[in-house]
C-alpha cells in the first residue's frame, strides 16, 4: 500500500513539472468606452457652439471673430498703436472676470486680482493661454470659450461640469523677453 501511494506521489508530481502553459490574456472592450465618450463629447461641443451661436446672433452690438484655437471673442477697448502681442517667455500681467453663458457673473476681477502669466511656460486653461497671445497693452477682450477650452469635465470650484464661459480680460502691462 506503501508502494501504491508513493507511486500516486510521484506520478502526480512528475505530471505537474511540465513545462507551464502559459495564460490567455484577458480582453477588455474599451473601445465601446471610448465610442460612447466620443460621442458623447461630440454632443457637448455641439449643443455649446449652438448656444454661443444664438447668443453671438442676438448681439447685434458686437463683432464677434472666430479664433483659430475654437473659440470666439470680440474687442471692448482696441490697442490700434501697438503692434507687439505677447510670445513664449514673456510675462503678461492682466486682469479678468469669468461669468456663465447666461451673463451671470462667477467670479469678479476684485475676487480674481491681478495675475501674471509666462506665456506658454505656466499652466494656464488652454482658451486664455491662446486667448493672451492675441492681446496687446491696454486691450480688453471678451472671450467665449467652450468647455473644453476652459475647465471641461472636471470643473472647478463655482465652475460646474462641462460649462462653457465668458471671459472679460484686460491686458495692463507685457514684459517682454529679448
């Protein structure tokens, strides 16, 4: 009996020294993840550019330019002297108040103070990084920048989820750097 039971061992130890088969890996679908985001993006940027469209239409005082970045702004005070605008390195010391697409207010210039930016060089939303290098001294401009050129899905503080803003920025000083 001995015998038969050492045997049994060692057959069953024999058996599972072979060589490991290796596992299978496991396959996640993350591509409907990323489809249903796309879309789901796409929707958010549309239903914004329609409700910038129709605020853009039913203001009959401004002129409104599109940005090449995806954004829209017109001109409150115009620098028509100055040629110079801001580029990598420089400091632009500006201004700003962020309110709704409703015209609510968010946060005013007084909550926000005076802020210092070095052009593509600090963290900064993307629509006021772009917006800044389009501004000369003395400029005011009002920026309607999508969500995905501001905060996005994150957020921030009174800013909810996906909001699309308006921003009023006022440039009062460019250090330049040779």
């Amino acid at each position: 009996m001995k015998n038969s039971i050492l045997v049994i061992i060692i057959f069953v130890l024999a058996g599972s020294c072979t060589h490991p088969e290796p596992r299978k890996p496991v396959v996640r679908k993350t591509s409907t993840f990323l489809k249903e985001s796309i879309v789901r993006n796409k929707v958010i940027n549309k239903l914004e550019e329609e409700a910038f469209l129709e605020l853009m239409q039913n203001d009959s005082i401004h002129n409104y330019m599109n940005s090449e970045s995806g954004f829209w702004y017109y001109y409150d005070v115009r620098n028509n002297i100055d040629t110079i605008r801001p580029k990598k390195g420089d400091e632009v010391i500006y201004r700003y108040e962020i309110k709704d697409i409703y015209g609510d207010i968010l946060y005013t210039q007084d909550e926000l103070g005076t802020r210092s930016y070095l052009v593509d060089k600090q963290e900064l939303i993307t629509g006021l990084q772009d917006g800044l290098k389009l501004m000369k001294v003395g400029e005011e401009i009002t920026f309607l920048f999508p969500s995905h050129k501001a905060y996005g899905y994150s957020g921030y503080q009174k800013i909810g989820s996906n909001q699309p803003l308006i921003y009023s920025v006022k440039v009062d000083k460019i250090i330049f750097n040779n």
